[in-house]
C-alpha cells in the first residue's frame, strides 16, 4: 500500500474478516477434482 504523503499523520488502514469455518477443505477439493480432471484429459489426448 502506497502512503499518501500529504497526510503523514493518519495511520494504514487494513481491511480483514472474519475466516469463514468449512471453506478450506471444499477449496482443495475443488483443486483436486480439476487437477484429476486435467489428468484424464490429457491421458485420453495421448
């Protein structure tokens, strides 16, 4: 984040959130299905 020089004084602000329960293992999940889904593909192109 760049600072913006005419206002030395005021402090970066971050914005955050709360992590949502659950979401972690649906992620790799989907990352697996593509990654075995890719896999077939290029198996069958071969």
């Amino acid at each position: 984040m760049d600072r913006d020089e005419t206002k030395p004084q005021e402090e970066l602000r971050v914005l955050t959130h709360d992590p949502v329960e659950g979401w972690r293992p649906v992620f790799f999940a989907l990352v697996a299905v593509s990654v075995v889904y890719l896999a077939v593909i290029l198996a069958r192109t071969l």
